[in-house]
C-alpha cells in the first residue's frame, strides 16, 4: 500500500506547537511519523499499540524478532512501562538523561510483545532532542522508534535519507534538518547484576563505568563469533551496509595505502566504479575513482557524525566496492569501528 507521506519542516529553535500537535495526532490514531533526534532519525509509532509496531516493522522491512526502542519525553513516565528500575539505572539516567542512551528493564505488562520483539524486557531511551522531545510528549507519551532507514541499511543523518527511504511507506516525515552526533545510543542491559553493554555509542563504556564501577560488554560486539548471539537482537544483522562490497583494511597507513591503490587499479580494470574512506591526511594518497574524507582521525565525533552521510553518498555514487582505512577504536571510536565492521559484513584484512 502506497501512502501519501506529509512533510513538515519544524525548527528547533522555534518549535512550531500546531504541526507537533498534528504529528503527534498521527501516532495517537495508529500511523508513523519520521522524526529527528540527536542520534539519527527514528521511525516513530505508538508504543503500546501491537498494530502500530507491526506497521513499523512492515515500513522497514524490518525482522520481527529485533525489538524496537520506546522513546520517552518525561522521567515520571519509566515507571508505566517497566516492572521495576533499579537504583544504578537512577544513576545513569540522572547523568545521561535526556541523551544518546538507552536502557533495557524488565517491561511491564502494558507494553506489547510486538513492541519488544517478544521479548520481557523493553529498551528505553529519553532523547535530548527539542522536536523529538516535544512530538513524543503530542504523540502521548511513548514512541515506538527505530531508525528511520530500511532495514539494513544506513542509519539516515539528514532528512534526505529519510525521504528517499520512507516516502510512500509512512505518514508524515518531520524534517528538524541533520542530527548532531549522526551514531545510534549506547544500549546497556539494566536487566542483570553487573550492566552490560550490548551496543557502543557516544556514552562510552568508561563514561558508564566511572558511575557504575565495573560494566560488562557484550563480548559480541566487536567480533564475528557466529557461535554466539549477541544480546541485543538487531546487532546479529548484517547492517548499515551500503550497496558495495566494503572492505577495512588495517596496518601500517603507508602499507594501507599501497595495498589499497593496488587493490582500486586492479578492481578499476575489472571494470568496478571503486571508493575509498580515508581521514583528510591521507585521503589524497589514493586513485579510486571516489576518495572521500571522514575527517581529522584523531576527532572521532567528526568521524561518527559523518560516517552514514558517507556510506549513502557512495551508494548515491554507485561506488561497486570500497575500501576504508581502519580508525582508533578506544572510546567514542569503539561504536565508529562497531558500525564500520558490521558495514563490512566484519570483512577486515589486517596487513
Ligand atoms: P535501532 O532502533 O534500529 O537503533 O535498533 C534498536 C537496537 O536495540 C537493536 O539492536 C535491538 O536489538 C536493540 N534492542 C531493543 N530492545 C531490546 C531488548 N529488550 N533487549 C535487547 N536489545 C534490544
Ligand atoms: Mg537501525
């Protein structure tokens, strides 16, 4: 079914209430509404509908058994959806708050199997966003979101991205112009003795730990260990992928670049349209056919607001393989490398 999807434009510095209203009027009544928050876009619907997350799911094209994330807007809201929160999820919330984490409790019964994959336990997160903020508190309360992307697919940053994925398959689409830190949330299971984190984001393990003492990690995430699933469902897809065949390839930078330019010359002759990821230092050392610059290596929030802008423009580009070179993977940079391998289908060649 082919939908009539609305545009708005809302800025955040100049929320413009009778649109919010009008958007949150479309989740009350069981549609979806594209919406921007600090992370990326999200693809919003009611969270205790079964039906509106089954849309949600359908729009994406999005495998039912990985669970969807309940967006909030008021800290006295936790309550309504969880059994209980424990004291060190206080903590977290206190200093994270609205901001790029979520976290996983026990859900209450209110909320729907088909919001949480079939899963007891729910993932929320309370975004920081203005527009986000505004249009869950007219939607009643509690967004059902996922990244507004077709499953697989980058994360969009800008509403571009959005458009070209969900026009036809949503109700409305919100556009508060690009997101600030272009990474999805840290997600941390409050569900156990020891938090675990199941999914690095700009809320850093060391971030967590330092209030926390010690945190688990999901010993999935960086690795490609099939014989494990990893906790959070989604993260066992292959995922923000662009179209082309993406290799990392890690070592020495001038070994790197050899490699690399070997590697496009070779490919190019083939007849492949060929790209490179590279930071701005090295970027002009290279002869694909599409080089382009993440940024300076060692700021990695540049690095994770432009990484999904990058990845689609290549896709825009009809790049048919790429190449990117390997970036720092301590802090901040651990969730860039987390996106980044599993972009590459977790493909790396280590020179
Ligand atoms: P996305 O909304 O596209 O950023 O994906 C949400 C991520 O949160 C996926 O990787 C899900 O598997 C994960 N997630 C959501 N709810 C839960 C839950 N109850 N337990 C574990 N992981 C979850
Ligand atoms: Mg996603």
């Amino acid at each position: 079914m082919v939908l009539e999807t609305q545009i708005i434009r809302v800025d955040e510095h100049n929320i413009d209430a009778d649109l919010v209203l009008k958007a949150g009027e479309i989740i009350r009544t069981g549609g979806l509404v594209a919406f921007p928050t600090e992370t990326v876009y999200g693809l919003g619907g009611d969270a205790l509908s079964p039906e509106a997350s089954g849309k949600i799911y359908a729009a994406k094209g999005r495998p039912s058994d990985n669970p969807l994330i309940v967006h909030i807007c008021r800290m006295e809201d936790l309550d309504h959806i969880v059994k209980e929160a424990p004291a060190a999820a206080y903590k977290l919330a206190e200093a994270f708050w609205p901001g790029p984490l979520t976290m996983i409790f026990n859900k209450s019964s209110v909320v729907p199997y088909e919001t949480t994959g079939g899963l007891d336990t729910v993932a929320v997160r309370f975004p920081s966003h203005p527009v986000a903020r505004a249009f869950i508190e007219a939607a009643g309360g509690y967004v059902a979101a996922p990244s507004a992307n077709i499953s697989g697919r980058p994360s969009p940053t800008s509403v571009k991205y959005v458009v070209e994925d969900m026009m036809g398959r949503i109700d409305m689409i919100i556009d508060g112009g690009d997101v600030e830190l272009g990474l999805e949330s840290t997600i941390i299971d409050m569900t156990v003795p020891r938090p675990a984190v199941l999914r690095p984001g700009y809320v850093t393990r060391q971030m967590l730990e330092d209030l926390l003492g010690s945190v688990d990690e999901d010993k999935t995430m960086m690795s490609n260990d099939s014989t494990r699933a990893p906790k959070a469902p989604g993260m066992k897809y292959r995922h923000y992928a662009p179209k082309a065949e993406l290799t990392i390839i890690d070592g020495a930078i001038e070994t790197v670049i050899e490699y690399i330019n070997k590697e496009t010359a070779r490919l190019k002759k083939e007849g492949h349209k060929t790209g490179v990821i590279a930071a701005e230092d090295t970027v002009a050392k290279y002869n694909a056919d599409i080089c382009k610059s993440i940024g300076n290596r060692n700021d990695e929030r540049g690095i994770a607001r432009e990484l999904y802008r990058i990845l689609r423009e290549f896709d825009d580009e009809k790049a048919t393989v790429i190449f990117s070179e390997a970036f720092d993977a301590s802090g901040i940079g651990q969730a860039v490398m987390n996106r980044l391998l599993k972009a590459a289908g977790h493909r790396v060649i280590r020179l």
